[in-house]
C-alpha cells in the first residue's frame, strides 16, 4: 500500500525541486526566494475506487507453492517390537552403529530418541528417495521383523514385479518390507512378506488388489486361417486399430513373415468378447464371400509387387480390398494368388500387373577398365546422371564387362543411352595397354615417395596400376589417351631397360661417419648426389648402426661414385685423430674466451673440432679431433693458455717403456690414484708403440714435484720387484678406511710402504682394493686393512645424548646431515627418538670403529651449534641471482669452504608499483620518512655458523671498498661501458652509493674472482702529468681499464697503476703512453649555444652529436639541467678539429634557431586571446523562506498526535495485482 505512494511524493519532490536550482544563478531573481510550501507542497489526497480495491488477483493466486526439496519423517517403534534393547548403553551399541551405516548408505540424517516408555523415535531428513530407503533399513534392521504368506494365481506374480521390478521395489520401499516372490519355475503361488506388523498388512493389501484388478482382465486366442489375416487387420492395420480403439482391446496379429494362425487379444472380459464376436464375424464373411486367383509374375518383379515396407501391397488391399499372396523369397514358385471378392479381382490383378511392370531390370556392356572412367572422380560423372534420375539403380560389377540399371522403366532407358554415349565417347578417345616388367624392378619404378610414377603419370595424362607385392604378377597396365599411353610405355620399358643394366654395390662405411657424410639437413650428401646425379646412395637408418651403404645406378657411374666416397672417408679417417688434453676446470673458461673467441680462433687456425666438458661435470678433459698434426698443434696452443694463466709447472720424467702399463694399471687405476693424491696433477705417457720413454707432469710446482717422486719411486717398485695383492670390502665401508683427509690410509701408507688404490666411481667392481708395493710391504698392508674391515663388521650399538633441541638439525632436508656421516663412518645407522618426545637419547649402530668416529663427528656438530651465531650480509636483491651462481655452485662452493649456512630471502615476484601513502596526523606536508639506514627485507641474506667463519663468508659474498666520488662517472665510462667490462670479465657486481652518499663502492662475487692472482703477475707505474687525462682515458678503450685499476686501493692519481702479466703489462703502458702523448696536444673550449636548440642538436638518443663527435675527433659536453649558464657549451680535441667543431656547431644553431622564432611566431597566432579571468560570486546555495528549521527556539515543538501536525496520507489503497506477480520487498 504504502510503495505505490512513497514511488508518487518521489516523483511531485523531484519535480517542484527544478524550478529554485534552475534559477539560483539568475542575476535578476537572485532576491526571489520560495517560501517552503512553494518549494514543497502538500501531496493531494487521492480517494481509491472501490473497483481497484477490489481487483481480482488474477492467476498468480493460484499458483501453487513450490515445494521443498527436502522432507522429514519420523518413526516410532514400541519397546516390545525394538530389536537391540540396550538402556544402558544407547547410541553406543550396534543400534548406532547400524544408524550411521545406514545414513552412509541413504545419505538420509537420521535423530534417535527414547520415549518415556523406552519407546525409540527416529526423525529421518532428506530427500524423498533417500528417507524411504532410510526407512526400509530402519525397519528391517531396527525393528523385529515378522512374516506373513498371501497366496495369488501364479499368471498374476509378473504384475506385481512389473517391468525391470519396479513395481516390486515400489511396493517394498511404500511398505518396508521385504518381499519374495517365487521363481517362474517354482509351481508354488504363495508370495512371502517379511517385516513389521503394520507393513506386512500394507503389503498384502497392496498385492491382492493388483490381483484383483488383473482378475478383471481377460486373454483370448483364437486361430484364424493366416490367409485371411490381412482382411483382419486391414489396410495399413486401419481395422484392427479401429476395433482396439473402439473395444479397449489389445489385438495381437502375427506378422506376415511368421507362419502363426493364432490371435491373441486381451482385455477387460467383456470388450475381449465384443473384440473376438467381431473378428470372427469378419472372417466368416471374408471366407463365404471371397474367391482366389493364381497369376505368373517373375521372381524379379515379386519385389516390386510388394512394394518398400510392403506398401504396394497395402495400397491395393485399400483400393480394391483383395489381398495379394507373394511366395516366400527362399522359394522357387512364380504364382502370386488373389483373395478378394470376385468384383474386385479384376481390378486388383490390373494393379498387381502394374506394379510389377513399372520397374524394370537393364544391362550394358562396357570394357571394365572404362568402368572408373564411366563414374568420374568421386564418382562426379555417374552423380549428374542419378540426379536427374534418382530412382535408378546402376551397379558395375568387379572384373565384368558389364553396367546393371534398375529403376522405373522409363528412367532407366534414359539412364541408358546416357551411359552409352559415354562408353561410346570413351572407346573412341581413350586405349589401354599392358607390359611385362620383372617385379623386382617395381619398387623402382614407383620411386621414392611414388616420385617417378606420378611424374609419368601428370605428364601423359595417364593412369598406370603396378601390381602389389603380394600378388607377385609382372603385368603392368597404362590406360588413357592412347598418345599418352605409347608414351608412358615407351618409358617405363625404357626404365627396365636401364634397371636391368644398373649395377648395386655395398660400401662398408663406419656408421659414425654416416652423419658427417650426409652433413646437416642433408647439405652434403646433395652434393654428391648432384656430382652422380644417375646414382642412388642408400644410407641405412641411424637407429639400425649398420655400417653397409648402397649405391645403385649405371656400371660406370656407380664406381666413380665409390670411388669418390672411399676417399671421403678416408679423409674423415685422417681428420678423425682424438687427442684429450687434461685443463685444470678453473680456466676452462679462459680457454673458451669471451663470447668463445679464444676456442673458436684455435679451432679456425688448427682445422680441428674442440669438445669441451659440460660445465656442471667433474671432467677436466678437453678432447681435440682432426688430422694429428693440427691436433697437436691444437693441444700446445690449449697448454700455453694454462701455462700463462696459472703457475704451472711442465717436467718431464724418463721412465722406460716397457713399465708405462703397469704403472697406469688396469684402466688407469694406478696412475689415477697419483694424479689425485698430488692434488690433481696431470701425468702424460706416450702413446703405445711411440718407442718414448718421456711421462710429462704439469700442475702447480710442489703437487709436480711430489708427483715425480712417486712415480719414480712405484717405476723404482716395480723395476725391482713388484707384488700385487687384491682385498675386498664393503663400498660404505671405503671413506671410514680412507679417513677425514685421507688420515687413515695415509697411516697404513707409511707404516707399510705399500700403496692402496680404492675403486672409483666408474668401476664396475666397488668392493675391490688394490695393494701394490714388495712382498713383504702388500701383505703388512693387506694385514693391518683386513682388521680395520673386521672392526667394521663387528657391529655394536651405542647411546649418545644429544639435546633435543639440536635434533632438528640433524633430521632436517630428509636427514641430509645424517645421511653425511653414515657415508663418512662406514654407514653408521643413527637412530633419533620420535618427533614430539622429549628423550635426548640417540643410538647409534654400525662397526665399533665407525660408531666411535661417527659419535665424535656428532658432537663436534653440536658444538658447532651451541656456538652457532648469525649475521646478517646486505645485497641487493637484483645481485642474488648472480651471488648463487649457475644452479648455486658458488653458494654452494662457500658454504661448503666455511662449514656455515647460507640462507637467501624470498624472490619478490613482479613487484607492483607502490601504494600510495595515505596521510596520517603528525606527518609533515603528507610526507613519509623512511629510515635510508634500515635495508629492505629482501635485501637480507642470513648466515649462520659459528662466529669466525660466519664473517669469513660474508667477506667471500662482499667487498666494499673507497673511492672518491668525483671518480664514480670516470669509472662507469660512457653508458656503462667500462664498469660492464669489469663485471663481466672478472665475474662480480659493482654497485655505486646513489649521490651525496658515502664514498663506498660494493662488489659482489666470490672471494678468488674479486682476488688478482699474484704469481707471476708484475707492476709497472706510468707518470702522467694531469689526473684529469683519466677522464679522457677510460671511455677509449673498455679493456684498458682492467689494467689501471688496483682494486685493493682504487684511486685515479698522477700515478697509474698497471697490474698483470710482464707481457700484458709492458704492452699497456705503450698504449697508454701513446693516448697520454695525443691528449697533451688537445684544448677546451667554451662557446656559447642557446639552449633551445641543444636537444635538435644532441638528436634522438644522442644520435647527432654523436656523429659529429666521430666526424670532427673531439668531445662535446652539454650543461646538465639546472646549471647556472644553460648556454655553456664545451668541446675538448685537437685544436684544428675544435675550431671545424665550434664553426658546425655555430652553423647548426643559427639554421635551428630561424625555425624556432617561426614555430614561436605561429603558436602566439594560434593561441586564443588572453583575457582576465572574471571573480565569480559565491554561490548562496539553495534556500526558502518559513522553513520547519528557521523558526525561532521558542516555538512550540509540533504535537505528534495532532492531525493539523502531521496530517494523515489519506484512505489505505488497497495493492494493485499486476501481471507480473505480487511485490516482493
């Protein structure tokens, strides 16, 4: 009532508003102001009609509420009928248990109660189907269960199961009960019913009217000679269904396929009678008055008797009511018979006549390899033929010379003579031959992919069938134009000719030679292919490693072409010498050079092909491939580069021949064990059969020198006398009998003299130990280890205490630490107390020997936590990436050489720009002050171990050192340029302090990048008279400024400070002395630009003044914003360039600044003319006059219960219905 009326004063308010808004800025009305019953007047009071009160509500009142999806039963079954009677112990027994089982299975909420006289309520909620499952189970399972029988006729038990049982389980989810009835087998008619009282009544009920109702229905048969079915039934069952409809009936005819007499109808009893009176009556009739003839029509056309579905014979049925007799299909008789009244036979033979005639059967000759001519491609040709005919029928049979039509006679004549004019067409245009060609040389004449026969094929226009393989046949038929076809022939036989004269020949070509052969993308086999364009090269798949190669093709030509890659080959055999030079991995990359110069200039000068290992893999090994000479050549170009970059030591050792096997030892193993014992030096013996007795040993010059002294002292063994022996021992057992450092083996050694090489890694035996030395040294040695290895298999368990505190630690990364000291102490089993426990015991199990060193090693850890502190080391987040390393190999590497932990922030992903500060009281201006001195969070890295090494690995991740600011844009260089250089080349970040801060440069890196090497390395001083010829040194050359910065006390002085190798050195100070001597001759000069032509000047990205920078050889520098003369302009170079420099310079200004004045000149005309902007008055706002809030304080407040105060709104009105429904609100 109240919304249509609040909607109206909306509508009056917003439209007496208008008027004051729209005329508060009049100048002459800006004294006019509207009292408030102007601005807002009374609403009228509006009398509703009886009539609109009284609107009927329409059709939604009648609408039905929707129900809900969800409904609640609840049961009650009494104590004596309760099957678990548990009052002591309720909700815990099988009675809840069954409840949730059910709920589980229903997915129906059940709630139990018990009444006062132990009585149980059960409340089910859910949807209907699932609360009358509950139900079911709850009677079944919570109530006691009785049984009754009901006996019905036995034809009565499928109405009471109905279709698929559903009825069945209808009625047992209706009653809940279970419901048995007996098998169709079973003679018994009793149908048991199980469940309670109550529901077993229902049930019965329920069966015995179904029953009842089906006592009612009645079933009768009667047999009807099948001849006179059709009269029965009716055209198109026209009678049948008009008797089924009229009697409620169901008649049953038998199909006219099925040789059955019998009807069946059934029914109420009485329209079943009504329904059988009748037919009987229609037979009768039928049978007195109809009469039979018998006509010859040929089996063929019988089909178009009957008609598709037998519609033919039902149209005449309608027509004529006589029925037609067809003989079965599987029968040989030719007699249609007629059964009609003898009036009608006439007219129905006539029909029959007529069907039988208006289709016909026709056949045409034509050669059957024109028959895929005659169809088209896709069959195109023989589609605009049936398209215009599509009731015929044209079937071409396979190998046959004939085209079968069957059809309306009259379209199949016309699809006749299409046809053959078709035929005729072809014959007269297109001929066909056949050649013999041996089968073996089909697959030839195919070609790869059907290259050749295609060809052949699009260039005569003719179609050419190569027999498969399968059908073994050498006849080869070409249909077509016939010029086409003897040109096709004349090929094809000249091709056989040809294969018949080729030659095939097999050359052995190492298959790893295969991929060299053919080149990438097959570039070089083409090659060959286009130099022996007559021979085919068969390469086999790579998959198969098979060395044959097959050449097929003319005698001649075949030979050339062996000829030409036997000589292939045996160049590849040449330039396939290997040679593996052993380069220390830390200068691999010097090797490679930057951007792989350094490796790609030697392999362009030797001709050889360099592989160096992957960077993540331990291999020291760089193999050169390629002819001998260039791979030495290659090797002593490698070896020089080390030899420079590092103080490493070449000696040569004369051993003899004859003991270079046995001191290199099975696979390497002994000369193996040397090299890494004397920290990884590099031993070189000749090649076999070289007759030298020179061994080279190069490495750092004590590691050389202690490797010298072995292998001299092993040749000297085994020179001697040489006795070897062989012991075998658990895997995990061989770091325990090494020892920390090589301690434990490193005693053996010298108690013994013998020497004892373990497996390594790539050995297939891991349990055998090699003991090599005298007799009498092999067995003290083999002794002493054969009781270290039965300490280790004796095996005890012991107890340490370990804070729990600390047992994180050990536990944590999937027990990482642990894992460590089981492979470290012959794989000890160290057991932790559960997590939660507070127990500090741990056991440890494994040899005794090992249990004592791995407890030792345990609290050696534990100290290392107790005095575990943590530091925090400050880089910018953006250098974090380049800190770690690839994959964090250089993390990994200081963790690792300080025994701490290294812990890296969380990577801020794709940062979004900063909120903006909402301002807050005590804030100046709205501005937010942020402690610089604070670092961010990300920023933060954490290192934890003890004290010492905690800063000694924070020193290897840092270096800050100083350098005057004045420097820091000398030492960046010209965009970057030197700085990139160094970071680059010596692998560390440098960051520079943002402007007005500390004279604190940082580099990243670790500790030996950031390090110059000291051997060998010299430092040469070079005077320079002015610090500031720095400035004009460092952008010439990006490389220099490796030389003239010392990091340890980078400062640009009159001294510059060069430091390197002699060589490199002595080459830096001459180029330096060179710039140095052409800058003292350089001047500068001022000259004055007006600074509104400075940026046509500089260009886009500094484009220009670069180029004139380059053209006249001098530096320009422009005035930075907000410099005292914006005009100042300095050029600095030769004084012949400088004065050519300023006269450009001076030129370009004076051409920019005519188009500056004119672009000045057009924007003051296009400009709107300026005027002063007029003071506006302040706006009043809205006002009226007698406003409620004007009135004076001591007014009377307005009395709620008076109507003059607050006037009523009127008669109630009643809601108006709408076609859309009620309001909702």
């Amino acid at each position: 009532m109240s919304f249509s009326w609040l909607h109206y004063e909306f509508r009056t308010l917003s439209d007496c508003l208008v008027w004051p808004v729209a005329n508060v800025g009049s100048e002459d009305e800006t004294d006019v102001v509207p009292t408030y019953k102007e601005a807002f007047p009374p609403l009228p009071e509006k009398v509703v009609s009886v009539e609109a009160a009284n609107e009927p509500a329409g059709a939604w009142t009648k609408i039905r509420p929707l129900k809900s999806s969800l409904i609640t039963q609840v049961f009650h079954v009494p104590l004596e009928e309760r099957k678990y009677k548990e009052m002591n112990q309720f909700g815990e027994g099988e009675q809840a248990k069954i409840c949730l089982d059910i709920m589980q299975k229903t997915g129906a909420h059940l709630e139990l109660s018990l009444a006062k006289d132990q009585g149980l309520s059960i409340m089910v909620s859910g949807k209907l189907e699932a609360v009358m499952k509950a139900r079911k189970e709850i009677v079944a399972k919570l109530q006691t269960q009785a049984s009754a029988t009901v006996a019905i006729p036995k034809e009565h038990h499928r109405f009471v199961i109905g279709k698929n049982g559903e009825k069945l389980q209808e009625l047992e989810l209706k009653t809940a009960t279970k419901i048995q009835i007996p098998r169709p087998d079973d003679p018994s008619n009793q149908i048991k019913i199980t469940g309670t009282k109550e529901g077993i009544e229902k049930a019965r009920h329920e069966i015995l009217l179904i029953s009842a109702e089906q006592d009612k229905r009645a079933v009768e048969r009667i047999n009807i000679e099948k001849v006179y079915h059709p009269f029965i039934a009716g055209a198109f069952n026209k009678v049948s269904g008009e008797m089924m409809q009229e009697t409620g009936t169901r008649i049953n005819i038998p199909p006219p396929s099925v040789n059955k007499n019998e009807i069946v109808i059934t029914g109420e009893k009485e329209q079943v009678a009504q329904a059988v009176t009748r037919i009987k009556r229609i037979y009768e009739e039928k049978k007195k008055k109809t009469t039979t003839i018998a006509v010859e029509v040929k089996k063929s056309q019988h089909k178009y008797v009957i008609g598709p579905k037998g519609n033919s014979l039902q149209e005449i049925l309608e027509r004529t009511g006589v029925s037609v007799e067809i003989p079965p299909s599987d029968s040989n008789s030719e007699t249609v018979i007629l059964r009609g009244e003898p009036d009608k036979l006439g007219q129905a033979l006539t029909e029959v006549y007529a069907k039988a005639n208006s289709f016909t059967v026709a056949t045409l000759t034509a050669p059957a390899w024109l028959h895929r001519f005659i169809i088209g491609k896709k069959g195109q040709t023989l589609s605009r033929i049936t398209q215009q005919t599509p009731k015929v029928h044209i079937e071409f049979t396979d190998g046959e010379d004939r085209i079968s039509m069957e059809g309306p006679t009259k379209e199949v004549k016309q699809v006749q003579e299409q046809i053959q004019l078709i035929v005729e067409d072809l014959v007269n245009r297109m001929d066909y031959t056949e050649i013999t060609i041996d089968p073996k040389f089909h697959r030839h004449l195919i070609g790869k992919s059907g290259t050749n026969i295609n060809r052949i094929k699009e260039l005569y226009k003719v179609s050419v069938r190569i027999p498969p393989d399968n059908e073994k046949s050498n006849l080869i038929r070409i249909e077509g134009d016939p010029q086409g076809v003897r040109s096709a022939k004349k090929e094809l036989l000249e091709l056989a000719s040809r294969m018949e004269n080729e030659r095939t020949k097999d050359l052995i070509i190492e298959h790893r030679f295969h991929r060299t052969i053919i080149g990438q993308k097959g570039e070089k086999v083409k090659e060959i292919r286009d130099k022996f364009p007559e021979v085919i090269i068969n390469f086999p798949d790579p998959a198969q490693k098979n060395d044959v190669v097959q050449l097929r093709g003319p005698k001649n030509e075949v030979e050339k072409c062996a000829k030409f890659l036997q000589k292939v080959v045996a160049e590849l055999v040449e330039n396939s010498f290997s040679v593996s030079v052993p380069i220390f991995k830390q200068f691999h990359k010097n090797i490679i050079g930057k951007g792989g110069a350094n490796i790609k200039k030697i392999r362009e000068e030797t001709l050889t092909r360099i592989d160096l290992p992957a960077e993540n893999s331990n291999s020291e090994m760089i193999v050169i491939t390629g002819k001998k000479a260039n791979c030495e050549l290659a090797r002593n170009r490698i070896l020089s580069i080390q030899k420079e970059l590092a103080n490493i030591t070449e000696v040569e050792v004369c051993i003899p021949a004859k003991l270079h096997n046995s001191l290199i030892g099975a696979k390497g193993r002994f000369v193996r064990s040397i090299m890494e014992e004397c920290g990884g030096v590099h031993i070189h013996f000749p090649t076999e059969g070289s007759g030298s007795d020179t061994v080279t040993i190069r490495g750092h010059t004590e590691e050389v020198d202690k490797a010298k002294k072995q292998l001299l002292h092993l040749a000297e063994e085994k020179q001697i006398k040489s006795f070897t022996a062989e012991l075998r021992a658990k895997p995990e057992y061989h770091k325990f009998l090494i020892g920390r450092g090589g301690a434990n083996i490193r005693k053996v050694r010298d108690n013994t003299g013998a020497r004892i090489i373990f497996p390594t890694a790539d050995d297939q035996d891991q349990e055998l130990i090699t003991i090599v030395g005298t007799e009498e040294a092999v067995k003290d040695a083999q002794r002493e280890l054969e009781i270290l290895i039965k300490n280790l298999d004796n095996v005890i368990e012991d107890v340490m205490t370990v804070d729990p505190k600390h047992h994180r630690h050990f536990v944590a990364r999937r027990g990482q630490v642990l894992r460590d000291v089981a492979d470290e102490y012959g794989g000890v089993m160290v057991s932790f107390p559960r997590t939660g426990t507070q127990s500090d015991r741990v056991t440890l199990k494994g040899a005794k020997d090992c249990v004592e060193a791995a407890k030792k090693r345990m609290q050696e850890i534990i100290e290392d936590l107790e005095a575990q502190v943590t530091i925090e080391c400050v880089i910018n987040q953006r250098f974090h990436r380049m800190v770690m390393g690839a994959k964090g190999l250089k993390v990994q590497q200081i963790t690792k050489d300080h025994l701490v932990q290294i812990k890296f922030p969380e990577r801020e992903e794709n940062p979004g720009p900063e909120l903006q500060h909402v301002h807050e009281n005590g804030e100046t201006n709205g501005e937010v002050k942020v402690d610089p001195t604070v670092p961010k969070k990300n920023d933060i890295i954490i290192i934890s171990g003890r004290k010492e090494r905690c800063e000694a690995a924070r020193d290897a991740l840092l270096l800050t050192i100083s350098v005057d600011p004045k420097y820091h844009p000398k030492i960046i260089g010209r965009k970057g340029a030197v700085i990139t250089q160094i970071r680059i080349d010596h692998d560390v970040n440098i960051q520079f302090p943002d402007k007005n801060d500390e004279n604190q440069v940082g580099i990243w890196g670790c500790s030996h990048t950031l390090l110059p090497e000291q051997s060998q390395s010299v430092k040469l001083e070079a005077s320079v008279d002015d610090g500031n010829w720095g400035r004009a040194l460092l952008p010439s050359s990006a490389i220099l400024i490796l030389l003239f910065f010392k990091l340890t006390d980078f400062c640009l002085q009159d001294q510059i400070t060069i430091t390197g190798y002699e060589k490199n050195t002595e080459t830096a100070k001459e180029a330096i002395m060179k710039i140095v001597t052409e800058l003292e001759d350089m001047v500068s000069e001022d000259i004055t630009l007006s600074h509104r032509v400075h940026a046509r000047i500089i260009g886009a990205r500094g484009k220009a003044i670069r180029k004139i920078m380059e053209d006249f050889k001098v530096d320009i520098r422009f005035p930075q914003s907000g410099a005292e003369d914006p005009d100042r302009v300095t050029v600095t170079g030769l004084p012949e360039n400088v004065d050519e420099a300023i006269d450009h310079l001076l030129n370009l200004e004076e051409e920019y600044m005519s188009d500056v004045v004119e672009n000045e000149a057009m924007q003051a005309y296009m400009k709107p003319a300026s005027r002063m902007d007029e003071p506006k008055a302040p706006s009043k706002g809205f006002m009226v006059r007698d406003a409620p809030w004007t009135s004076s304080s001591t007014e009377k407040a307005p009395d709620v219960s008076s109507s003059e105060d607050f006037p009523s709104f009127g008669a109630p009105v009643a809601p108006k219905t709408s076609p859309w429904g009620p309001k909702r609100f």
